[in-house]
C-alpha cells in the first residue's frame, strides 16, 4: 500500500514539474509578446506545447501571436480547435473574438460575423466584439456589392466582345462581297475585252475572205479573157 502512495506521489511530483515547466514557457512567450517579439514568443508557446499538448492557454496564446505575425489560416485553425472545446464563458468569448478577427483578415466576412455572434452570446457586453461585428458586415455588403459589379462588368464586357465580333463578321462579310464584286467586274471586262478581239478576229477573216474571192474572181476574168470563140 505504502509503495502504491508512493508511486502516485511521484507520478504526481512529475505531472506538476511538467505543468510548471510549461507554465513558465507560457510566461517568457508572454513576455516576449508584449515586447513585439512575436516569433520569439511563438517559438516558447510550441515549446509550452510539446510538454504539454493539452494546454489550451498555450494553444490560445499561440494563435495571438501567429495571428500577430499575420499568419491567419494557422491562427484560424488553432481558434477553430479550440472554439469547439467545453470552457468557461469569458474564455470562449475571447476564443470566438480571436476567431472572427482571423476570419476577417481572411475576408471570410460570414464566418467571421457567425464567431462575432458566438463571441457575444458567451459575453454580450463586449464592446470590441461589438464594433467588428458592425465592420465585419460593412465589409461584407462591400464585398457583395463588389461581387455584383464584376458580375455586371463581365456580362458588359461580354456585350462588348459579342458587338466587336458580330462588327467584325459584318466587315469580313462585306470585304467578301466587294472582292467578288470586284472579281465579277473584272470577269465581264475581260469578257468584254474578249469579244473586242474576236470581232476584230472576225472583221480580219472577213477582209482576208474578202481578199481571196478578189483573187478568184481576177483569175475568173483572166481565164475568160484567155479563151478564144
């Protein structure tokens, strides 16, 4: 019995210096967070960490200062994490606080509003909370008026492209009928111009038939001339 006690004490003796160690990691993160030495600090709140995985003050601690260092989608997914868990109030309102700011230096300004939302049912006095909760929905209506405009912008600019096409077609199209135009006025004037040379082919036949029957019709006469009655 005696050798059990002292196995739990020592068990015991152990389980405290762990949790003093990371409690004095959390501390040094603190200091140096408070001198903006944000890198540092996350570099002792990871150590906190490894000895103790559960902790959740250095899990939230952590989240600050990757959040500081403008990292959002790690500070999102630790706030993320830790909203899920079964805490006092006040800690859960700072959780969801933390986490609606994350969302919204994301610009995921619905989720952000939802963790605003959280973040006052666990604390409705909060006047922070309050004022992002107001600017995360005048970002969202900006964001959705944004989201309009372009959508307006690319029907516009697919009216334009349709018109530019459709002008250009027209213009192929008129480029077309004028080379056959072209083409089928430079077909009548070789057409004219070809029955010029065969009319004055004929008109040269003609005075050579004309030349020939002269030469027949002296030889006619010279062999009349010729005989003798």
């Amino acid at each position: 019995m005696k050798a059990v006690i002292f196995i739990i004490f020592i068990l015991l003796f152990s389980f405290q210096g762990f949790t003093q160690k990371d409690v004095t990691l959390i501390r040094k993160g603190n200091k140096l967070y408070d001198q903006g030495k944000f890198k540092e600090a996350e570099m002792d709140y990871r150590k906190a960490l490894e000895v103790n995985k559960e902790s959740d003050k250095g899990k939230f601690n952590l989240g600050t200062a990757v959040y500081q260092e403008k990292n959002f989608n790690e500070s999102t997914k630790i706030y993320e994490e830790l909203a899920g868990k079964q805490l006092d109030k006040s800690t859960k309102a700072k959780i969801y606080h933390n986490f609606g700011n994350s969302l919204l230096e994301s610009k995921q300004y619905e989720q952000s509003i939802a963790a605003y939302k959280n973040a006052l049912l666990n604390e409705p006095s909060d006047r922070d909370t309050k004022y992002n909760l107001e600017y995360a929905k005048q970002m969202l209506k900006k964001q959705q008026q944004q989201q309009q405009q372009n959508q307006q912008d690319k029907k516009q600019d697919k009216k334009d492209q349709d018109k530019k096409d459709q002008d250009k077609q027209k213009q192929d199209q008129q480029k077309k009928d004028q080379d056959k135009s072209q083409s089928q006025d430079q077909n009548k004037k070789i057409s004219k111009e070809d029955a010029e040379r065969m009319l004055e082919a004929l008109k040269n036949d003609e005075k050579k038939t004309l030349a020939k029957l002269k030469k027949t019709q002296v030889k006619a006469q010279k062999v009349v001339i010729e005989k003798d009655w």
